[in-house]
C-alpha cells in the first residue's frame, strides 16, 4: 500500500477503504489499455497518489460516482503512461538498407480504420452498460481471465460472474444492433453462442 501522511485519521481511514475496494479493478482497467503488468502496477500506484491528493472529491467509498471518479484517474493515468511509452519506443532508421529488410505485416490503413471502428463502438457500448456488468465483460474478453478469476477478483461467486456476463451480452446485442445496422445483425444460433 502506498504510505502516505493524511491530516485526520479519518482520511486515512477513507484511502485505506478505497485502496481495499478500488486496487484489484483498478489494475485490470490500467492493465486492459497498457498491456504490461508492471506498467499497469505503476499507472495504478500514480492513480492512488492522486486519489489521495484529491480525496475530499469523493464521496462514500462505495458509491458509484467515487468508482466512476477512480476509474476515470486510473484510465487517464494509464493513458499518459502508454504514450509516454510510445514517445520513448520510437527508434530512428539511420540506415535506408535496413529500411527495406524491415518486414510489414500491419493491417493496411483501411483494415486498420474498420477495425478501430469496430472496438471503439464495441467499448462505447460497454460503457453505457453499469460498471457490476462492464467488469467482468472487460476482464474476460479484453484480458482472457477465467469466470473463476473474475469471481476472485470481483470479490463474488462464479455463477454470478456468469449471470453478469450474460446479461451484459443480452443488453449490448440490441446497443450494437441500433449503432452499426446490419453489420451486429445475428441469426438466433449467432446470439446463443457469443456475443
């Protein structure tokens, strides 16, 4: 936990909460946009060190505008950490040799805008969605976890991870359906498989 020098006990006692009940969603969210675990680890360590500039912003820990708040840093941190890591991995080509020896196996820049598309109205519909359902969806199909780990991580039993899944998946069919027309059109065996 990070250790830091609070003016009431009562502010203390409040980050502990929201450290207790924020930290492992809040790895996965950072984990989710920056791929890496250790860079997910420092983007969340940063999140904390704002929830606790910030604290008197929130509410009740368990509220879901103090969630809301924390997610927003922790996405917004992890954001400024994947670029700083861009900007960083940017290596120049001195050599026009090794220019040509440099294979291409990118997606073209239509194939690439179609699919950004694609996942930037899938994630604008898992937002619209209440957080209890975009978790595990965002656990299990962005990060490949088990129902069994989204159940450890959730801090609920596997058969509810289940249940939120489905209803999630019921809830963004017809969200997809009314945004991208006949492209998110499935036959009844399509919707009873997968989303």
């Amino acid at each position: 936990m990070i250790a830091m020098v609070f003016d009431t006990p009562e502010q203390k006692t409040k980050f502990e909460q929201a450290y207790e009940r924020y930290s492992k969603i809040g790895f996965y969210y950072a984990r989710e946009i920056l791929k890496d675990d250790a860079l997910a680890e420092d983007a969340l360590h940063d999140a904390f060190l704002s929830l606790a500039r910030n604290l008197d912003k929130i509410g009740e820990i368990e509220c879901n505008k103090s969630f809301n708040y924390f997610v927003t840093i922790v996405k917004n941190t992890a954001i400024s950490a994947l670029r700083k890591q861009r900007r960083a991995s940017l290596v120049e080509i001195d050599d026009e040799e090794s220019l040509f020896q440099l294979e291409d196996t990118a997606p073209g820049p239509e194939a690439q805008v179609m699919q950004q598309v694609g996942y930037d109205e899938l994630l604008a519909a898992i937002r619209t969605l209440k957080p209890a359902y975009q978790a595990p969806l965002l656990l299990k199909y962005a990060n490949g976890y088990t129902e069994a780990e989204i159940a450890k991580v959730l801090g609920v039993t596997v058969s509810n991870v289940s249940v939120r899944i489905h209803r999630a998946k019921k809830k963004l069919i017809p969200l997809l359906q009314q945004k991208g027309g006949e492209r998110y059109e499935q036959t009844e065996e399509q919707s009873a498989g997968s989303v």
